[in-house]
C-alpha cells in the first residue's frame, strides 16, 4: 500500500523545555507539517509513504527532505524552488497556560508554488490514499487550486481521499476556509474533524455528536466521517477519543487521560493511524481503537513525529497502558 500526502514542510523553533519566548535566548530546531506528520506516522506503522511539497533549493530545504526520509518516506517528487521555507514558532503550555503558536509563513516555497510543479498524474501511479489538510490551500490562493487539481487528479485514478479540516484561525478567516473547502468536499472520502470545527467551517450545527454527523454527511458524499474530542483538563492534562461514522453505523473508541510530553501533531498521528488501520481492512471498531491509541501514544514523544510503532499501538488497544519500563 502506499499512501500520498500533500503539503508544507516547515522549520519549528521552540524554546527548551516550558521556558517562554520572553525568557528563552535558544531555539530548538526540528521540522515539522501536518502531512509530513502523517507520513511519518505511517511508515513507522508499516505503511508506504510519500511526502510531496516543494522547499528551497539549499541546505536547510535539504536538510528538511532528509528529516522524514531517514524515516522511510518517500520524497522523489519534492519540487525544489522558491526563496523559503516556513517557520514556526512553538512555545510550549503547563498546568493553566496555553501552548502558543506563532507562524512565519507567507511568501514561502510551497506558497508560490505552481501547477507545474507537480505532475499528478506521475505522483498518483501506484498510489492507493491521498491524503492533505485544511492547512494546505489555506497558505494562499494558488496553492488552494493546486489541492483542487490534485483532488481531481486522484479520484481520476481511483484514489482513495482523506482530508483533516485542521481549521487554523491565524491563516484564514472561517468564511474563506468554508468557501474554499466546500468545492473540495465532493471528492474526499475520509474528513477528519470534530465538532467545533465543522461549525466554524461549514456552519453545521447539532444537538449532539450524533447529529452534527448525520447533517454532514447528508450534506457531503464521503464514505466516513471521523470525529475526534479532547477534553482539556490543563495544557498538561488532556482526555482524547474518537468516533467513526457512516451513514448506516457508529464505533466509538474508549478515553485516553494523557499527560503532555508534546502536544502537536496528535491529530496527524489520530489521521495516520486510521489510514494505516482502514488501508489493512479494518472495520470501523478497530480503525477507531487504533488511530486514537496512535494518537495517545504521539502526546507522549518529543517533536512532531509520532514515532512508534504499530506493535506498540496494538499493546496499548489491548490494554497495556502502564508504562513500564519494557525489560
């Protein structure tokens, strides 16, 4: 199986330890990008990945290639140009205090990309699952019709399609991620959200879960529709589950009370998880078990990347979430 994802690959800068940025005059680096995340989720678990973005032709665009592929994710089709990569800053919540994300992201490589540069039809070949984020057309109005064209390309070669809304308020107002979000939807398969953000996107509004579900899909003609919840005790404590729905049946996973180690990237790990797990024909119970285990065990790891694999997830769905120490 090998799975295709989409999008921008960015430097993140985040003080040590909890420090804030007021107080901290050293940056740790490391890489970072929704999809790239879900890439390397996945070839951990065992699943073909490849990466697809376009970075600058210099030794930090290189050494950010270099940072997934020395997981095993492909990267062939990485365009090189442009003048930068994007960054982000991260400073990183305790007990009350919020987490605190500033973005350096206009003008980058991937942003002032062309339709040229991506040859779909080339990428799609042998692919099985396409899969990229809210986050992607938001980065500007070009790279919106890209995913557009790339939504096509790959339902025209049958392609499988998976979308996280990922709705981020500081790169675009609600009314401009529903507007262009909306003319994407017919071609996803698989839309990863939860609830809020589907109000703030599309307006969908409900009683409940269960409803703001059965108005989405009644709405939009994907196959599944995965919801996520976290409860948010203190930036150091959260509660996570997940749900599945089709329009004939629900699974639901069980609660994961976390403690915070690194709280980015859980949504990548939750979406690379259910795609590894449906890509293995998974029903809906065990897909939702999976994905939200993945993403339990990615709050516990350092970086962006959720770096386990699927040995260890499959313990932790059985039950085993002690964390000894394994001897």
């Amino acid at each position: 199986m090998r799975v295709v994802t989409f999008g921008e690959l960015l430097l993140r800068l985040n003080p040590p330890g909890y420090n804030r940025f007021l107080q901290t005059d050293t940056f740790f680096v490391a890489y970072t990008g929704a999809e790239a995340n879900v890439a390397v989720a996945l070839s951990l678990l065992g699943t073909g990945a490849e990466f697809v973005t376009r970075l600058p032709e210099n030794d930090i665009g290189s050494s950010a290639v270099n940072s997934i592929r020395r997981f095993g994710v492909r990267t062939e089709h990485i365009a090189r140009g442009g003048e930068r990569m994007g960054i982000m800053f991260l400073e990183k919540g305790a007990s009350q205090r919020g987490g605190n994300v500033i973005y350096d992201r206009k003008h980058t490589a991937i942003a002032e990309a062309s339709q040229s540069d991506f040859d779909w039809e080339e990428i799609f070949k042998g692919a099985d699952w396409f899969h990229f984020t809210g986050i992607t057309p938001a980065l500007s109005e070009g790279l919106a019709e890209i995913c557009l064209t790339a939504c096509q390309k790959a339902k025209a070669a049958g392609v499988k399609i998976s979308c996280d809304l990922n709705y981020r308020a500081k790169l675009w107002s609600k009314e401009e991620a529903g507007r262009t979000l909306e003319k994407m939807m017919p071609y996803i398969d698989v839309c990863i959200s939860n609830v809020p953000q589907l109000f703030d996107v599309f307006g969908i509004v409900g009683a409940n879960e269960k409803e703001v579900a059965e108005k989405t899909l009644e709405r939009f003609p994907m196959e599944l529709l995965a919801l996520t919840t976290r409860k948010s005790l203190s930036a150091s404590d959260n509660v996570i589950s997940g749900a599945l729905y089709t329009r004939e049946t629900a699974a639901f996973s069980r609660e994961y009370a976390v403690r915070i180690v690194d709280r980015v990237g859980g949504g990548d790990a939750f979406a690379g998880g259910l795609i590894h797990s449906l890509l293995k024909g998974a029903g809906l119970q065990k897909a939702v078990d999976f994905a939200v285990a993945t993403s339990a065990l990615k709050h516990s790891i350092e970086g962006d990347f959720c770096l386990v694999s699927e040995a260890e997830v499959e313990g932790l769905v059985q039950g085993d979430g002690s964390g000894r120490v394994r001897r």
